[in-house]
C-alpha cells in the first residue's frame, strides 16, 4: 500500500482518495497498484455498493502521470515505464468494466491519468474549479489513458480538437461536452458524499439535487469552426484549413499547433480514427499501450519533458521537425502490434 492514495470505507461506499498534494496528485505506479487491488477487493464485497473517487487537498483532482519517471525510463530501456504504462492501463479498464457505481469528483485541475480514471465512471462531477484536458501532444505523448476512445465519441470533432491542441476545459465545457455528467458548487461537495456514503442507491438524485445551472459553456461557440477546420484525419489538411480560414480564432490555433509534435499530432488523430471504430475498450488499452511502449522511448517524449518540465525552456526540438517529415512509415512503426509475449493484457 501507499500514501500517495487513502483508501477507506465510508458507510456502503469504497473511498479512493489522490493523496500527492505537490504533485497534483499525479499518478503513480504504486497509486495505480493500490487502487486496482482496492477495487478488485471491493468488487466482491455485497456491503460495498459504490466507489467514489476524488483527491485529498490542494488545487488538483490530478494532473496526469508521473512524466519525469517516465521520461528517465525511456532514456534508458523503457522497462519501468511500460510497467507503469501496463499497470495504469489495467485500472483504466477496470473502472470502464466496473460492475459497480463509480462517482469521481473532478473538483480542480483533471489532466492526461486525471482523465482516465475520471471517464470510465457513471458519475462524473464537474465543478468551477475543473480544468479538464489531454495536453500529451506538448511533450510528445500522446492522449492515451483510454483517449482514443472517449474523445472520438465528443460532439463532431471536438475531440480530435482537443487531442491535438490540448485545449483545456472548465467544468461548464465538460458538462456540455458530456465529459461530465452533473455540475455542483464544491462546497456542497462534502454534503453530497457524506449523503453518497449513506444512500449508494440514490447517487443521480443526490447529485441531482445539489447540481446548479452550469455557466454557458464557452466552446459552444466554435463548435461549427472545430468541425469544419479539423474535419480532416491528416494533420497536413488539418493546418491548410485552419491557414486559410485566416479568423483570429484559427490563427490562435495555428500558433498552439505549431508548438506541439508533429509525430505526436499524427499518432493521435490516426489513434482516434482507429478507436472510433473499436467496439471494445480492451482492444482500445491494447493498441495504446503498443503505441506507449514505443513513443515513451522516442526523441520526441524525452525532448518534451526536457522542454517543458526538467529545463522549462519551452523550446521542444522536435524530430522529425515537420508534419511532412513524418512518413506514414514512421506512425505504422509506432502503431505495429507487439509480439504476443509483450502484448497488454486486463485483469484476469
């Protein structure tokens, strides 16, 4: 077990609270471990009858995963990051396969393994403090934690959006996306998981009834410029679109844009294309984990966090450079199935 995450009962409901304040609760892999074996415990257990999840203290749900491990791994041989790579993805689809209610409180910041342990619940709460997004392409990651299944399935193309900008939402913005499903002020938090705690088989109405009027939800407004100018599956068609519509709003895109991966902007709209398609969320951890494996060893991941974490220079050098350079040869590499012997499995 670890401190890093406080496991209890609280009445008829498991407690799986994020407890690494000074790192935004950024997952670990002896958090994920201890989560996955608190869950698999509770899943047999009649007197537990939900799960909720939230964090601690401080400003953050959680801020994604531990990035400079990952990053020292892949310098090396990569082994420590697919494990944790292997592990993490195993909650993720736990919690998505979980036959029991699961509530997560996205009170704060929710990023990159904020996402994938918050999307697979039934209950998904929003709230003024959520500041939501998959923001991978910025250090050559990639939105993986189950993103190239939940964000090909957002409204048009809000997803594929969202993947390569890294745009981040509040919580309005989730509700109305569907990346939350209730929005309530946090200091009516405390009351409504003490009243989860005491009544698990009434979580939607309590939520219900301590939910308030969401603020417009400011994204609303691009929704028809996102579905025209990311129509496109190729990133090369994508910035042409975005280039000629010359709009204030499309050229602060084309700037983000420029700052991101190349390699990693085509990986993730060639993973969502391929995860829309997917009727299984297995086979959807499988592939990302392939896609893991390799990238968490790439130049472009090691030279991101260099960028963005270690040096804070926020000047990436990106390679391949270029969209153009980056072949179709070069992402059906980074896609290839593993061999049986390293393919990515679920709990048995």
């Amino acid at each position: 077990m670890t401190d890093d995450v406080l496991i209890w009962v609280d009445h008829r409901v498991g407690r799986l609270s994020l407890n690494r304040p000074k790192a935004i609760h950024a997952l670990n892999l002896p958090m994920c471990q201890a989560m996955i074996d608190a869950l698999v415990k509770w899943r047999g257990d009649d007197a537990i009858e939900a799960v909720i999840i939230d964090h601690s203290e401080g400003r953050g749900f959680c801020a994604g995963g531990d990035i400079r491990m990952l990053a020292e791994s892949g310098a090396k041989d990569g082994k420590e990051g697919r494990q944790f790579f292997h592990t993490e993805y195993r909650l993720n689809h736990l919690l998505f396969t979980y036959p029991k209610p699961v509530v997560a409180v996205m009170d704060g910041i929710t990023m990159g393994g904020g996402v994938g342990i918050s999307q697979p619940a039934k209950y998904r709460v929003a709230t003024e403090h959520t500041r939501f997004a998959m923001p991978e392409t910025g250090i050559g990651l990639f939105p993986d934690v189950g993103g190239g299944w939940y964000l090909p399935r957002l409204e048009g193309r809000v997803g594929q959006y969202l993947a390569l900008t890294g745009a981040r939402l509040d919580g309005a913005e989730c509700l109305a996306l569907g990346l939350a499903t209730h929005y309530l002020p946090p200091e009516k938090l405390a009351e409504a998981k003490e009243r989860i705690a005491q009544h698990p088989d009434r979580i939607g109405g309590i939520l219900g009834e301590l939910s308030i009027t969401a603020p417009p939800a400011a994204i609303l407004q691009h929704i028809d410029k996102i579905g025209r100018l990311f129509a496109s599956d190729s990133y090369e068609e994508i910035l042409a679109a975005i280039e000629a519509d010359g709009g204030e709003w499309a050229q602060k895109e084309r700037d983000t844009l420029g700052t991101k991966s190349p390699q990693t902007c085509k990986v993730a709209l060639r993973q969502l294309k391929e995860g829309a398609a997917m009727h299984d969320f297995a086979a959807e951890m499988a592939q990302e984990y392939a896609i893991g494996s390799r990238v968490v060893q790439m130049h472009d991941f090691i030279e991101g966090v260099r960028a963005l974490i270690v040096d804070k220079d926020n000047s990436p050098k990106w390679d391949p450079p270029t969209p153009e350079a980056v072949t179709d040869e070069w992402i059906d590499a980074i896609f290839a199935p593993l061999p049986e012997n390293e393919k990515w499995t679920p709990l048995t």
